[in-house]
C-alpha cells in the first residue's frame, strides 16, 4: 500500500509500523529503503529474508541527526564529527566502531556500524516521530530484490514487495545512487563507496586524504564490511555492457541483428532504429545519477536482452555513476 508521504496521518501510519515489527518503504534523497527499527533484531531479520541477502551483509543505520550516534558507536574520531556537521543531513555514510551488544543483527555481527542521516523530508518526519518512543534508528537497505537495481520512486518498492508493503511515496530520489561510504576506523577516511559527495570535499572538510580501499586495506588487514560494495550488484535482468562511444558505434554495426538492445550513450550521433532503444545519457553527473536506476529498469521494463552503456567521463563526480555501472555489467 503506498499513501503520501507529506500527509501526518502518514507519518503516524508507518510509526505504528516500525513500532509493531513490520517493514517500511521510505524514500530517502538517495534512493527508497527498506526499513525496520535497527534495534530491534527480530525486525531486521525480516529485511534480510524479504531481499534474499545474507545475514553478513550489514545495513545502514538511518537516524534523525547527531544526538543519535552516541547510541550505535563506541568512539567517534574528530574527522568524522566534522564530517557529520558538514554533510549530514545527507548522502554521506560513516562507518564506526560500534557500541557492543547494540544492533547486532543490523551490522551483520561486525564490529563496526555504518550511520548515515537522510535529507528527505518524509525519511526525517519519520525519525524524528519514532525518537520520543525511543526508536534510534533505522535499518534501510535499499527496497529491491538483493544485487538487483535500487529503486527511485515508491511504485518501484511495490513492484519489488508487492501490495502488503507499507510504503511511503516521498516522489523520485533526488540524488538516484546510494550514499558515500567513508570508513572512519583507521585514524583517517578511507572510501569504501563512491558516491555524490566525492573525496576531494570530504577532504576539503576535514583536512585529511582520502584513502583508496585498495590502498590501505589487504587480506591481511580486511576492508569493514559495508553496503553495497560486492562484486556484483545492481544488476537489472538484462546483460549490461560498457564501452566506449568507437566499441559501442561498432557494435551497433555488427551486433544488434537477432538481438533487443537498448542504448544509454552521450556521444553516439545515430543509433540505428531497428532493433534499438536509446536514451542518450545526460552530460551532467549530478542529474545522470538521479536517472541512472530508472533508465536501467525502464530497459528491463521493455524486455530487452541488453543493455548497453557508455563508459562515463574519468572524474571524480562521476565515480558514483561508475561504480554502479560496473557492478552492474559484472556477471
């Protein structure tokens, strides 16, 4: 059942939801979650079975703003606080060392937490309604089958859980891709996941480099374990490949016939008709992130066997963009 999300009676709706146990869709700028009370282990194991995802796997903790930290971490380093105040509210996920014994099943057993605070309206109408209970946060991974594509907009949610489901329609994800991951348990940030905000004003804020995962960590000293970071992930049901505007012209040449194809590009001054969709890629980051998931399952939608993708621009506001894509296309 979808109900508006800027209507109180809404609001006390999905309170009494997360109160009694159940799960919620709620949108977020970055895109629709999941959600259950993050305390609440019972709750959280029906996340878990409701996407397929293995209980290892943690989820993000969502809470109305700072005060709530202190409940989920252990310690919080001064480049993380400043962070905090920079970004949040926000697309920025931190991950601590967590408080023992507090959201085990939310961390998946880890040792760390991950803690991020949403912008979105409804998603802080509705925090900010479940802390007097107390309710400290929210485990909301995002509202789609486990690996598959994140969803955008409520009718998304409910084509993945169907009606039974709760969910909140807050209109379409302004920001589309999940929200930076920023380790913050190795003395300085480590990027675990790409996304809006990039290293270079995580850096500008807190006056420390931005590691590379690959660079600090190794299988001697293992990366937290956080959202969204497999291999493999995002994956609409068609084969996505990515290549560049020359590979994909050929392609287009020598490889539709006997084949349903659709086409995200930039740069392609003619795709052929027959046989083809296209959508041509906008040039700015920002809004191709908000489209990218749409577009995927618009593809998917259609039926198609492909998906084909321009490799988008080298630079760091695409990296987000990048990312998904190429978890996208990992089979």
């Amino acid at each position: 059942m979808i109900l508006p999300g800027d209507a109180p009676e809404s609001i006390v709706a999905a309170t009494l939801c997360i109160r009694s146990g159940r799960l919620l869709g709620l949108p977020t700028e970055t895109v629709y979650g999941l959600a259950a009370n993050a305390d609440d282990d019972a709750a959280v194991a029906k996340i878990f079975q409701a996407k397929g995802r293995p209980a290892d796997h943690p989820l993000i903790v969502h809470v109305a703003d700072i005060s709530a930290v202190a409940h989920y971490a252990s310690e919080v380093p001064e480049f993380a606080r400043q962070l905090m105040q920079a970004f949040w509210p926000g697309p920025l996920t931190l991950i601590l060392p967590r408080r023992p014994g507090v959201a085990n099943a939310t961390a998946g057993g880890n040792p760390t937490i991950g803690l991020r605070c949403p912008s979105h309206p409804v998603a802080q109408a509705v925090l900010k309604a479940l802390m007097p209970l107390p309710v400290w946060g929210l485990a909301a991974p995002s509202a789609n089958q486990f690996g598959r594509v994140s969803p955008t907009t409520a009718v998304h949610v409910q084509g993945e859980f169907g009606d039974d489901l709760l969910i909140l329609d807050g209109g379409a994800c302004n920001v589309g891709i999940e929200s930076t991951i920023i380790d913050c348990t190795r003395g300085q940030p480590v990027l675990l996941r790409p996304g809006a905000i990039t290293p270079e004003q995580v850096q500008a804020v807190c006056g420390l480099r931005v590691l590379p995962e690959d660079e600090l960590f190794s299988s001697v000293l293992p990366a937290p374990k956080a959202s969204g970071t497999l291999e493999s992930h995002y994956a609409p049901r068609a084969r996505v490949r990515l290549m560049d505007a020359k590979q994909m012209q050929a392609a287009l040449r020598d490889d539709v016939l006997g084949t349903s194809v659709a086409v995200w590009h930039r740069s392609l001054l003619q795709v052929p008709a027959a046989g083809v969709l296209s959508q041509r890629m906008p040039s700015d980051a920002t809004i191709a992130a908000r489209q990218l998931f749409a577009v995927l399952r618009a593809f998917d939608f259609q039926g198609v066997a492909q998906i084909w993708v321009e490799i988008p621009p080298d630079a760091s506001e695409w990296d987000g963009v990048r990312d998904r894509l190429q978890r996208a296309a990992t089979i």
